[in-house]
C-alpha cells in the first residue's frame, strides 16, 4: 500500500488447490496504524478486500461519492474499482489515530458470501459490528497466513468462514431478515421428503403462521401447504412411473408415516389412486 505514516504489516497467501477449489480464499491480510496523515490511491482494486476499522475514522472516495466510516465499521472495496482513502480531519491535533485491519479475498462464492452478510456493490458496508470475537479472528488469520504447515489451508478455510459468520451474526440483521421467504422456499425444497410441516417451516422462518401464508400467496402464488404437496405428489409420480420402488416404499421415502395417508393425499391431488398412475 501507497500510504503516508503507516505502522503496520502485511501477509500474503498463496492458495493451495484445495483453497481454490473451495469457492472462497485468502489473499492478504494485514492491520495498519496510522499515527500521522494517512492517504492511500487513487488506485484500482484487484480483489475484494474487507477493512475492519478499529480506532478513528477513515474516507473511502470512488464513483463520485465518499462514505465516512468510524470504529466498529466494516467496509468493503469490490474488484476493479478506482477509489482513495484517506483520513478524516488529518490535520486535527485531537483526533483518534486511525487503526485498521484489512483482509484481502477471492473466490466464486466472494459475491454471495457478502450479501449474506448485507455487504453489497451500491451499499459495501456495514455499520458497528466489530465485536472481540471478531478482533480476534482477524488476529487468528493473520497468524495463519503464508504458514506450510500440514492442514494450514484447512485452518485459513476454518477462519474464512467463521469470519463471515460473525458478521452475519449481527443482531441488526438477525430481525430483519430479508430473504427469510426465499429461505423458506429452500427449505421446503431442500426437506420435503422428510415428512416437514408447515409448522417447521414457519418455526424455521421464524415470523407468525398468518404473515407466512400471505407473504407466501402474493409472492409465489400457492399456500406454503398445497406447495409442499405439490413437491411431494409431483416426486410421488416420478417414483411410481420411473422407478421399481413399491407404493408403501414411495410413501415412506416422501415422509408419510403410512400407506393410507400417503394414498388418499395421491388420490386428492392426481384424482387417481397410486397403484392406477402407475399403470
């Protein structure tokens, strides 16, 4: 980095295969002290680089905007971008001197793994979510860059992804979770064969039975019921008609716990019985 009165260090990784076969992978990381002006670009990002700030404030300036960004903020620069960052009110006798951590990552799963954590290209950033455990995480995956030893690719994995459970953690998102309906539908998807009720999935959504049902109508058209008999009496007919599984054993593999439940809902929804589909 091009900056002026850093104290700091920096470590580089080279991915292992398995790293990179992953989705997700260290690149850098490294933490800053800046007892004097700080100014660092204009410069174009490579990777995407997440900056912890742990003391002071700091100005990241791109696309004809600049964000402030102060203790327990995390902010993200985002591949092929020009920006600067420099510090708040540099010539200020009282200010804070400005500390930071920064780690630098890539991978296929980068972009997904950040809006899950509501880190995003228009909005990168969130706001007072450095925690203790979340200083000394960085702590740990500094320690574990540019190691050899046996499993150290295993062990920069480990700290990756805890890295961004901990950001996902906040209890700002925990609330307001916007794409609990989405996940509602994965996991109606992902379970339906292992006899779940709606009551699971709305325990899993974590909102009241009424909220779900309408929430789930407007957007998707269909009850959160009929739509897990739809997955089941659709795979039902793929069972009886593409395989040699017998009709109790296609009851069973849908989560029905017997063969007349499984029967009768068949009959409802393809207004035939099991045994005449299959004919």
């Amino acid at each position: 980095m091009k900056d002026i009165g850093v104290q700091g260090n920096g470590k580089y990784n080279i991915p292992s295969d398995i790293e990179r076969k992953s989705g997700l992978w260290i690149l850098r990381a490294g933490h800053n002290r800046m007892n004097v002006r700080y100014h660092e670009g204009p410069r174009i990002s490579e990777n995407f680089t997440l900056y912890y700030v742990e003391q002071g404030s700091v100005v990241l300036a791109y696309d004809q905007r600049e964000l402030i960004f102060s203790e327990g903020d995390v902010f993200c620069l985002f591949p092929h971008i020009r920006y600067r960052l420099y510090e708040t009110n540099p010539y200020q006798h009282e200010r804070a001197s400005l500390h930071m951590s920064w780690i630098t990552f890539d991978g296929e799963l980068a972009t997904a793994a950040l809006d899950q954590v509501g880190i995003h290209r228009d909005t990168p950033f969130v706001r007072r979510v450095m925690k203790p455990a979340l200083i000394s995480l960085l702590h740990h995956i500094y320690e574990a860059m540019n190691s050899n030893e046996p499993g150290s690719e295993f062990i920069r994995q480990k700290w990756i992804y805890q890295m961004f459970e901990l950001l996902a953690a906040d209890p700002s998102k925990s609330k307001h979770r916007a794409n609990w309906l989405q996940q509602s539908l994965h996991y109606m998807d992902a379970h339906y064969m292992e006899g779940i009720t709606v009551t699971d999935v709305v325990e899993q959504a974590g909102v009241h039975r009424t909220h779900l049902y309408c929430e789930f109508i407007r957007v998707y058209g269909i009850s959160p019921s009929h739509y897990l008999m739809k997955l089941r009496m659709e795979r039902a007919a793929t069972l009886l008609t593409e395989t040699e599984v017998s009709v109790t054993e296609a009851a069973y593999s849908l989560g029905y716990s017997n063969l007349h439940t499984f029967s009768r809902a068949f009959a409802k929804y393809h207004r035939t019985s099991p045994t005449a589909y299959r004919r």
